[in-house]
C-alpha cells in the first residue's frame, strides 16, 4: 500500500500499485493502468482505497520499427522522453507532442494528447494505428479500423476506463532536423492575441502563447505569442541538441509562495523580457515544447494544498467567451502562474477526446478550497454557454451536472464502454466522481 497523487497532488489515495515489465501479468488484478501519474487530477487514481492499479511505466519495449514508413509498436509504458532520445536524432518524431516528456504511450492514448500542432495534425490519436488492450473479462484484443473499430475509438481519450493498455502502434513522422526554428513576438491584450494566434496558424506548424493572468484592462489577456517549426538542415548546426541542465524544486514550499505578487512580479518580467526576436533563430527542441520539464518536481512550487490545472476549449462563434473567461479568472482569486492559449482543429476520432475548433486556456490555479470551487465552477458556467468543454486529463474540481451540460457524446462512449464491461469493473476516481460510477 503507497499514497499516489495525479501531478497536482490533489488528491491521495493509498493503493496496491504492482509495477512490472509484464503487462499481461500487473495488469490481470487491477481496476486501472497508471503510467507516469502525470494526469493533474483524480485521472490515474482507484476510485476505492485499496484497489489495484497497474503501474505500467517498466513495460517501455520497441517491438517493431519500420524505417520506411515510420510505423512504431511498443509497449504501452514506453516514455515520450525515450522515444525522443531514440528517433529524434535519427530524423523521426511522434507528430504530436503535448507540453511534458514524462508521459507514456499509453497515457497519450487514454488522454488523447494535443500539441502545439493540433491545428496541423490533430490529436495523438489520428496517428494511431492499432491498440492491444486487456478488456474487463480478461480477454486480450487487438483492435484497430478493422477489428472491433468502436472500442478504438471508445479508447482513444476515454481516460483508460475501456481496457487496459498494453501495446501501442502508431505513426512517426519524419523531421528536417532536431532543432526548431522560432519566432516570438509580444501581444498587447487577448482579443489582438487571439487575432494573431489565428494568423499564425495559417503559416506556422507549431503555435502557442502564453498570456499574463492577472492583468485587467485594457491590457486584459496580454502575452507572448511562440511560432515554431523544425528547422531545415541549412539553418541547422551540424550537432545535436545538448540536453540542458536540470534545476530541481528542493522541497515542498509554503502555500502562499506563489500568491498574487510573486506571480505579478514573475508575469511583468516575462512579458518585458521575452520580447520580438525577428527574424527568427535556433532553439532546442527540449525548451520549445517541454519548458517546465527543466525544473524537476516543480509541483511542489504550489505547497501543501497542490493545485489544478483548469483546461477549455471555447468555440468559435462567441466573440467575447475569451475575455469573460478571463475577467472571471482575474476577478475571482484566479492567481494562475502558468495561462497557456493553443489554436485547436478539427476534432479528433476518440469519442470522449477533447480537442475541437476553437481557442483552448490552460490555467493553472492553486488550489484555495471553496474559492478556487466557485471559480471553476464559474468559469464552467462561461463554457458551457458558449457549446465548449474541459479536458479530463487536467480537471479536478468539475461537478457531474456541468460535464453532463458540456458532453453530448457521453451516453454513446457509456453505451460502448458498458457493453464491454457489464459490471463497472474499470473505475477511477475521476469516473465515480464525474460519471456516477458506485465506488
């Protein structure tokens, strides 16, 4: 028995984490796969105290490679930093890449992980071509368009309540060099932010920007806007990208550590220093899509109490759903030290998967009781009026009666989920929570 957390360190449960190098075996007692535990919330926790839980993260094979078509199986455990390490250098890339390194396979399917891309390429699941899972009977499949299709997508971005995980097999893509090209320019407020991000979308494969959370005003929204693509192997110098060095949170600081004037101080900073660099340079891959992966445990930036990282996505066609989403934040003890803004396309095949057009806000809240409550609970309210919805992966605080209003897509994926477990026998605390599952 062991307390395990999501990365937000809200909440903990104590549970039977068997870890080992046979899935088929950690996986045959166990109500959930739990990779790297870098779901923010209650994603990757039992729902009972006690329970079984695979840890997968040993299970970290290649299994096959096909250099000509990039076609990669591995087992489920295997580390996007792994994958990186072995392919980066030898011109492959997964396509997607979402905002950390330390994720597994299986946890980018269950998630449905997005990038900088999505605009481009879509979710992590547009790329996969086959699973093998270990459903609730005990029977091992492999499913894929041909065989057996609906629990596929049932399984792509159903937060690993369908089977467990055991192989994954999908599609690199293949990259000009292991550097990225980047431009950056500063964005006086969130309508011109989303105005910009927009544009640039059009012309650049990787986009994102950062935006201060706590400005009001005018100024409302304003932030640094981050264009990337892989360079070409005449911008690129003839080594490879060093990896970087490390900084590690030491200790678990006090709660109020990041109030309102440290990350004032820390978003005026970033804002004047992180400025235009036309026409462009070098960067290393490492810095442009896992900045926070440098500084190692740097949850415990956020104390005692953990905190929870808020994701949306608001549609197009409600022009002021940005700004009143941030005006709630900004008002409502909303102090987010990290405010992300992506550009989403299309959405993707998984039936529960998050991404869809529009504008996504990554916000990071301490979490501060029944404030921080009824401020998700406020900002919930903005996207469910504007036909939006959140990101389970991140969420930790939404009610059961919000996701219903935001999810028209749960009874189909509930129906699917049930015919291949009659009995509820998959269950985390994500699902009693949200989805009324009886713990």
């Amino acid at each position: 028995m062991q307390p395990i957390s999501g990365w937000g360190r809200y909440p903990v449960v104590l549970a039977d984490e068997r870890i080992g190098e046979d899935l088929e075996k950690v996986t045959r007692d166990a109500v959930l796969s739990r990779g790297l535990g870098r779901s923010y919330g209650d994603a990757s926790l039992p729902a009972t105290e006690g329970a079984v839980v695979a840890g997968t993260w040993m299970a970290d094979r290649i299994l096959s490679f096909d250099s000509q078509t990039g076609v990669l199986r591995a087992e489920a455990g295997l580390s996007l930093e792994r994958l990186n390490a072995l392919f980066l250098h030898r011109g492959w890339s997964s396509p997607v890449l979402p905002g950390t390194q330390f994720v597994t396979l299986g946890g980018m399917v269950a998630a449905d992980v997005h990038g900088k891309n999505h605009h481009v390429a879509g979710s992590f699941g547009q790329h996969v071509q086959s699973l093998r899972i270990r459903v609730a009977d005990g029977r091992i499949l492999e499913v894929n368009e041909r065989h057996e299709p609906e629990l596929l997508r049932a399984t792509i971005g159903g937060m690993g309540l369908t089977g467990h995980i055991l192989e994954v097999e999908m599609r690199l893509e293949r990259v000009a060099s292991p550097w990225i090209w980047q431009q950056t320019e500063r964005v006086a407020n969130i309508d011109e932010l989303i105005t910009r991000l927009r544009r640039a979308s059009d012309e650049w494969p990787y986009t994102v920007a950062w935006i201060d959370g706590l400005t009001r005003g005018r100024n409302m929204g304003r932030g640094v806007l981050i264009k990337g693509r892989w360079a070409r192997p005449d911008e690129a110098p003839a080594g490879l990208p060093h990896k970087g060095r490390t900084l590690a949170v030491p200790f678990e600081l006090p709660s109020w550590f990041l109030g309102r004037p440290v990350i004032r101080t820390f978003n005026a900073a970033y804002y004047r220093f992180l400025g235009p660099r036309e026409p462009g340079g070098l960067v290393d891959p490492q810095k442009f899509f896992y900045p926070l992966d440098s500084i190692r445990h740097w949850n415990l930036l956020y104390g005692r109490r953990g905190f929870s990282q808020y994701q949306c996505v608001l549609p197009p066609g409600d022009d002021s759903a940005p700004r009143r989403l941030l005006d709630k934040l900004t008002r409502g003890n909303g102090a987010s030290f990290l405010s992300v803004v992506k550009d989403l396309g299309r959405a993707g095949r998984g039936m529960l998967s998050f991404p869809m057009p529009g504008i996504t806000f990554s916000l990071d809240l301490p979490l501060r009781g029944a404030k921080t409550q009824k401020l998700v609970d406020d900002l919930n309210r903005i996207v469910i009026d504007c036909g939006g919805r959140i990101y389970l992966a991140k969420d930790t605080l939404t009610r059961p009666e919000d996701y219903r209003a935001m999810e028209p897509r749960l009874d189909a994926w509930n129906e699917i989920r049930r015919r291949w477990d009659p009995s509820g026998r998959m269950m985390t605390a994500l699902s009693s929570r949200l989805l009324g599952d009886d713990a």
